[in-house]
C-alpha cells in the first residue's frame, strides 16, 4: 500500500543552514497494517507522514502509495489524491473554532460539489461512528479536548479513505482519553483501514493489534 524507496528530504538546500529531515529511508506498509512510527520530538516523523499524504516532496527518492507514484505530482494533482486516499489526524486538529462540529467535518467534501444528500449520508455516518452526534450543531470551540479530537477523526474519515495518518494524536489528551482513542484505532483496523500513527507516546507501544513499530532517530529508521 505504501513504500518509501531512498527517501532524503532536506531544507534550506541552497543556504549554509541545511539541514537533513529524512536520511535515506525504505519503508514498506501493508494494506490494512496499523504502524506506529515512534521517536522523539524532530526525529523525522511527521516529515514522513507528510510524504505519504503528498502535502510535502522529498528531495530525492520514490513514494508510491496503493500504486500511485506520488513524489512528483503537481499541486493539483496532489490535492486531488489526498482526497480520495488519505485521512489526516494534525496535531493540533487544524479546525475551525467559529464552525460547527458538523460544518468542520463536511470541509473535505466542499470542492467535490457533492449533492446535499450525499453529504449528509456521509456526515450522519461518521457523527454515529465517532459518538459525536449530539455536538454536531455545537461550535467547535466549546468542544473539550476529547470531543475536539473526535471531530477531526470524523473529519478525516468524511470520504472513506484508505489511509488514516495521524500526527501526535494523543499530544493533548489525558490518559483516559489517549485510551479512547487507542480503541479508536482498533475500530479502524477492523474496516480495513492502513493507519501510521506518528506519536512518542508510550501508551502506543506493544499493543496487541498494531502490525509494526518503527522507531525514527534523527532522520534514519533504528
């Protein structure tokens, strides 16, 4: 489903300041795999998620996600592959505080001109997969944390994708609610989903149905 072939990303190429975010990497994924990408903070794995969902490109090397060699695809065409393939799960959830649970969640499907019906279908059935049906007229910013993180998982699985990337989910949750998420993912495994989770957090380590572990330090796979 995904592989990374020789991957080097750097910035700053023309200036005295480069520096390498990614050290030549090969890593291959499985459809329906669940891997958790760990290391700490600024150790390349977020740079890694971003490849795989085309938002970035590597300096040299190949990515080809369910056979589709992304590396080299224009703006355009990225945009157009994100929203068939990938779910994104941001640190920070990147919603919109003004909008309502429900008008954050439909954002993905607004440039696919949709038919009303259609969107409410799709917006009905993630609200009910994530249990977030009596906030979806609420603004989101009077959602607590935990609700606040369920709506960005109900928006990124708004158009069925195959792919669930989440950067640090659980980087401002308590206990308790990292755990909800953990069985979160566990849903999504049983769909069939490919999820990489990019996290340092040690609730994700050795859990029973998680298919791989990669631990990332200073841009190499350990």
């Amino acid at each position: 489903m995904i592989k990374l072939k020789d991957i080097i990303k750097e910035y700053g190429i023309d200036s005295a300041n480069k520096v390498t975010a990614l050290g030549g990497i090969n890593l291959e994924i499985k459809e329906g795999e669940v891997v958790v990408l760990k290391g700490a903070s600024g150790s390349g794995k977020s740079t890694i998620l971003s490849l795989i969902a085309a938002l970035n490109k590597p300096t040299s090397g190949e990515v080809v996600v369910d056979s589709e060699r992304i590396s080299k695809l224009s703006d355009d065409f990225a945009s157009e592959f994100r929203r068939k393939n990938i779910g994104f799960i941001f640190q920070n959830y990147n919603l919109l505080p003004t909008l309502s649970v429900s008008q954050n969640i439909i954002l993905p499907l607004v440039p696919m001109n949709l038919d009303k019906e259609v969107v409410q279908e799709r917006l009905q059935r993630v609200l009910r997969m994530f249990n977030i049906e009596h906030k979806q007229n609420q603004l989101v910013k009077n959602l607590s944390g935990g609700e606040a993180q369920r709506v960005a998982i109900a928006r990124a699985n708004i158009n069925n994708p195959k792919i669930i990337l989440a950067d640090e989910p659980t980087a401002n949750l308590d206990e308790k609610l990292s755990l909800s998420f953990i069985e979160i993912l566990k849903e999504l495994k049983s769909e069939k989903k490919t999820v990489v989770v990019a996290t340092h957090d040690p609730l994700f380590f050795n859990l029973d149905f998680v298919d791989k572990e990669i631990e990332i330090s200073h841009g190499s796979i350990i």
